[in-house]
C-alpha cells in the first residue's frame, strides 16, 4: 500500500507511472496483463487502500473526495480518493487489469459514506460516465453499477430527495442501452404497495360533502392497480360510477383564467410535490387547483390507454360495451383538460403524445424487446494501385449460378409439374365469387376486384382457357368474367345472358363473317354460277384486269383458256361452299322462329 500512496502523491498523468506501479507492488508473470490470482490480490489491497482514506477523512471531518487536498496559493491538488480512483480507471481501460474492478471500489465506497458524500460521488460516477460505459468495462461492470444504483435509491428519500432520485435515474437510462432487459416492468406488475390513504369517517365542524370525498379519493385504488378492473365486470361498473360523479363535479365547476394564472405550476415549481394530501380540510382548495384537476385526469387517460393497450391477448382485451364505455369516458376527460387552464389545448396535446409513444414501447415489449443497435458493416480497404476484381460466374451472376447448382444437384428440380402449377378457373375466381356474395358481408374496400394484379392474372387465365367468359368483361367489367357455377342463384341471374340475346349475337356474328367472305370472293370472281343462279358485278364497276406474275403457268401475260377454266372451277367451288354455309344460317334462324333484321339476305344472294 506504501507504494501506492506514493503513486497517489506522485504529479503527472496515470499513464506516465500507473503500469511501472502494480508491476512494482505485484511482479505479474505477464508485464501488461494480470492473471485472475494476481487481479483478486489487486483488488485486496486497493479496498484496504479506500478504505483507509475513508476512516482518515471522516476522522478529521472532510468530504470523502476531497481528502487529502492541499489548499495552495497558486493551485489546488486533487484529492487523494478520486486520485486513486483515476489510477484505476485507466488500468481498468487499458485492461491491464479486471474490468470490473473500478465498478467494485465505486460500490464500496458508495457504502461505507453519508448520504451528503455520496453526492460527490456521484458526480465522479457521472464526469466518468463516457469511460466507464466503455464495451469492455460495460460487460464486466453493468450489474455491479446497477446494485450500486439500486442502493442509493433505497437509502434515499422519495419526497425530500428527488433531484438526487432524478439524478441516478437519468445516468441509468444513459448508461445501460434501451435494450437492456433488466430496466424493462417485461411483465407489466403495478406498484400496488404505493397506497393512498384518506380518512374513512367525517371530522367534526367540517362542511364538506363527505361521500364525494371517499369517492373521489376511492379512484386511486383503481389508478394503482388497473387489471383489478379489466376482467371484473361489477368493480368496473363501481369506477364508471365514481368517475362519473367526479367528472360532473368537475364540470359543474371550472376554472377561471385567473385562478389557473394564480396557480401556474412554472412559477412555484419549487413547491412541487410527488403526491397530494388528501385531508378532507384540503379538499375545497385542491378542487381550485388547475394541477390537481390535471394530475387526477391525466390518471384517467393512463388508465384508459392501458384498458386498451395493444400488447394484450384477445382473453385480456376490453367487450364491446366497455369499449363504448371507455370512449365516452375519454371523451369527457379531453374536454376538461383542454378546457382547465392555462394553455389546456397545448398540454393536452403533449398528453397525447406521450401516451402514443408509450403505445410502440407495448408493442416492443410485446414483441421480445429486439435490440435497438445495429454494429456498423466493417469496410474493407483496398490498397491504393490495387484494382479490385469483380467476382466472375458461371451465368452473369450470384443468383442464376447458385440456381443452375440446384439443378445439377437435383435434375428434376426444374422439371417437376408441381413445382409451377397454373390453376384452374373454378379456383383461380373463387375468392372473387365470395366477395360478391352479399351473405358474406365483406365491405367493397376488401373486395379482390381492387386488387388490379389479382384482375389481370385473371382475364389472362380466362383469355385462354375461358373464352366466353372472358367476353363479358365489355359488358359487365371484371366481376362478369367469374364463372355462373361458382356464384349464388341471386347473383347469377344479374351475369347470366339470356338466349335469345345470346343467338342474336351469335348469328350476327357468323352472318358478318359470311358476308365479308363472299365479298372477298366478288374480288376474286367477276362472275360465277351458284346453283343456276349467275352473281354479277355492280354495273359501275370495272372488269378486274388478271396479272400475268398473279397468275401460275402463264409467261406471256395472256392465260390460256384451260387455265382460265381451273381458275374459275376453284372460285366456284369456294362460293358454293360459302353459300351453302350462308343458307343454313338462314334456315336456322327461321327454324327457330327468329330472323336478324339488321342483315339485308338480297344482298348476300
């Protein structure tokens, strides 16, 4: 220890003799780096060390981190503990030696000081935040801080030490990542040991409406403990009811501007406490105060985000009716607090802010608590002068190559029918036919005809495998292409074409087609015999002149008689044909009782 005294006294940085130090004291096997037999001797002596400068300043009376400091004229020495303290920290972080032993003499020291020295303490924890949350210190000193922490939260009081409360909170949610689980209610366990006691029976010569009273302050056993009234039908009608009389009380008597500028919490924040009194002798002016109306309505919208908090399981979700009567009661309560001053629609815009930002800290909760940092990818550099390769493969690229070794591996992998299977009609349009059934109930907005790739898949599987049905798109858009087998009577009859539209169509169809063959065959023909029958041209038109290159076998331009003859069997025989095809269209329709008007037979024939 005599060593390490004189290091302590020694000017100049720790690094310039911190090393040369243990290795004088310890004689390590190893010259930068401690085995674990020689760390927990370390570890011994330097206790000891602390807590001899410990004993020294309590008995003199000076603040433990400022022991042995030396008052000069020309400058002020650091003490002799956050000397030491510094000494260690840098072995620590250079890991010549354990990690978590600075985390241990922290905790030490923490115990064995008052209450007022653990303030300077803390704030040597504090200036040394950035080094000691380090990743290597971090993995060997997070729960040693976090017991250190805990311990000065339970020796410190709640209502006379906030700040410093405040303090240790802040550096923990700074010091551990938001991650880290041990910070995390996982669970979601109210504090119900926070009870809020009021009186149980009337004071005498109070004028005060006692039954408001315990009703008023009855809601806080609610407010401690929300899932008492989640699954409890008769408790959650007994808090409806109260809330119900206290939000009347409340809008039976709101505040004025001045009474809300005369009780601006931003100007007596000082006089701020954790919680309110509740003697029934307080309770006319606490009704007056814009704070204690916001505290008591703020409680209420908490409990309301809770009741429907999206990380619960169905079993533990609100019914119906409590969910109508949640958002009446919500409604209430927005009202009062835009209408309680000063500024009620800024600070209930903040309110609600903050509870849909606790809103995905449910859902995260919800979801395993995933780590929020991402390591950076590692670059890798390339030489200057160096070209970098680009990697060659087999098929142009990483995806086909890794694809074609599939196929080599296995040879019917590619050719195996249920790998790509196109479906069939009947299934492909099915969930289309649900929609459009109305017993079905499912709103236009989910229907699939919005769906515009699901539509265009389907007319292409129609176009080919569903010709006729793929026709009725014209007339009655996407939902006509859906086979009749596959809807409703009601709803088929609306898609079904009738017959004879059906028969008008078609034989207008096959007519037209006729027509336009026949006039084809004038072109070719000039004149020929049908049945005895001769079809000439209109008289306004011209002999067609036969070219000598159109006509096979001819050389001077002049075709000779018997080619003249072939030709003209052939041009007989495709009118005969066409003709005929014509005639028994013509039959038909008259068979059937139904002729086509729009179609003038005398000009065919």
């Amino acid at each position: 220890m005599e060593v390490f005294k004189r290091a302590i006294v020694q000017p100049g940085p720790p690094e310039s003799f911190a090393l040369q130090t243990v290795q004088e004291v310890i004689k390590p096997q190893k010259q930068t780096k401690l085995a674990q037999d020689e760390n927990q001797f370390l570890e011994n002596i330097l206790r000891m060390l602390l807590q001899e400068f410990v004993s020294a300043a309590v008995q003199f009376g000076e603040k433990i981190m400022q022991y042995g400091q030396s008052m000069d004229a020309s400058e002020t020495t650091q003490g002799h503990i956050p000397r030491l303290l510094d000494i260690v920290l840098y072995l620590c972080e250079k890991e010549h030696i354990e990690g978590g032993m600075i985390f241990q003499l922290l905790e030490d020291l923490t115990e064995m000081s008052t209450m007022k020295n653990c303030k300077d303490i803390f704030g040597y924890i504090e200036s040394k935040q950035d080094i000691l949350g380090k990743q290597e210190l971090f993995a060997r000193g997070k729960l040693v801080m976090l017991r250190t922490c805990n311990q000065l939260l339970r020796r410190l009081s709640k209502a006379n030490d906030v700040v410093f409360c405040g303090r240790i909170l802040m550096f923990l949610a700074h010091f551990f990542p938001l991650s880290e689980r041990s910070a995390l209610n996982i669970k979601g366990v109210f504090n119900t040991s926070n009870e809020t006691k009021y009186e149980k029976e009337p004071l005498e010569g109070i004028c005060i409406d006692f039954n408001f009273y315990e009703t008023f302050w009855g809601l806080q056993e609610y407010f401690s403990n929300p899932t008492s009234i989640n699954n409890a039908p008769v408790k959650w009608q007994k808090f409806t009811s109260s809330l119900s009389v206290v939000l009347h009380t409340f809008e039976a008597q709101p505040l004025s501007d001045e009474e809300g500028d005369a009780n601006n919490l931003e100007e007596e924040a000082v006089n701020f406490s954790i919680k309110y009194l509740t003697s029934s002798k307080l309770m006319g002016l606490e009704l007056k105060d814009p704070s204690f109306r916001r505290h008591v309505l703020v409680q209420c919208l908490i409990l309301f985000d809770y009741l429907k908090a999206p990380g619960k399981g169905d079993k533990d979700l609100p019914s119906e009716n409590m969910k109508e009567e949640i958002t009446s009661c919500e409604e209430r309560v927005k009202k009062l607090l835009q209408l309680t001053p000063p500024k009620g629609g800024e600070f209930l815009h903040k309110i609600e802010h903050i509870l849909e930002r606790e809103k995905n800290w449910v859902w995260w909760k919800r979801d395993g608590c995933l780590p929020y940092e991402k390591q950076p990818m590692e670059k890798k550099t390339v030489p200057d002068g160096v070209k970098k390769r680009r990697p060659r493969w087999r098929l142009g690229n990483k995806e086909l190559s890794q694809l074609w070794k599939w196929a080599d591996q296995n040879p019917n992998a590619l050719t195996d029918p249920q790998r790509v299977q196109t479906p069939s009609i009947m299934e492909y349009w099915k969930p289309l036919a649900e929609d459009m059934d109305p017993s079905a109930g499912i709103e236009a907005e989910y229907h699939h005809k919005n769906n515009r790739v699901y539509c265009w898949k389907g007319l292409r599987l129609s176009a080919r495998q569903d010709l006729e049905g793929f026709s009725k798109f014209t007339d009655h858009g996407i939902e006509g292409v859906v086979p009749l087998e596959l809807l409703p009577p009601d709803v088929r009859s609306k898609y079904q074409a009738k017959p004879n539209d059906r028969s008008k169509r078609a034989k207008k169809e096959e007519i037209k087609g006729t027509a336009h063959q026949v006039e084809e065959n004038q072109i070719v023909t000039p004149a020929a015999e049908i049945d005895g029958e001769v079809i000439r041209t209109d008289a306004t038109e011209t002999p067609m002149e036969f070219d000598a290159a159109t006509v096979p076998g001819t050389q001077g331009g002049t075709p000779t008689p018997d080619e003249l003859q072939k030709q003209s069997s052939d041009t007989d025989g495709g009118q005969e044909a066409g003709q005929l095809e014509a005639d028994a269209e013509v039959e038909a329709g008259i068979i059937d009782g139904e002729t086509d008007a729009d179609v003038d037979l005398d000009a065919v024939s």
